[in-house]
C-alpha cells in the first residue's frame, strides 16, 4: 500500500500529514516545514 500527498484538500491536509507520520515514521513538524501545501492537484505539485 502507498501513501501520497498528492491530491489533497486543504481540509485534510492534516489528516495525511498525521497518517505519513504514522506510517513512514516521520516527525509532524518536520512534514509541516518541509511540505509547502501550495497544491491540490498532481500537476500544482510538480511546478
């Protein structure tokens, strides 16, 4: 099974935040630093 953060609403930003810090071992604030969340669409992402 595979997590992404691509797409996603701004509504549940934190809840696949918490799920990738659960699932791949990640400290939250190190996930809020290094994500921008300025996207909600794959294409968004990859600019």
């Amino acid at each position: 099974m595979a997590f992404s953060i691509v797409p996603t609403r701004t509504e549940h930003r934190e809840l696949i935040a918490r799920t990738i810090e659960k699932v791949e071992d990640m400290i939250m604030a190190a996930l809020e630093v290094g994500i921008p969340w300025d996207f909600h669409m794959f294409p968004e992402f990859l600019e």
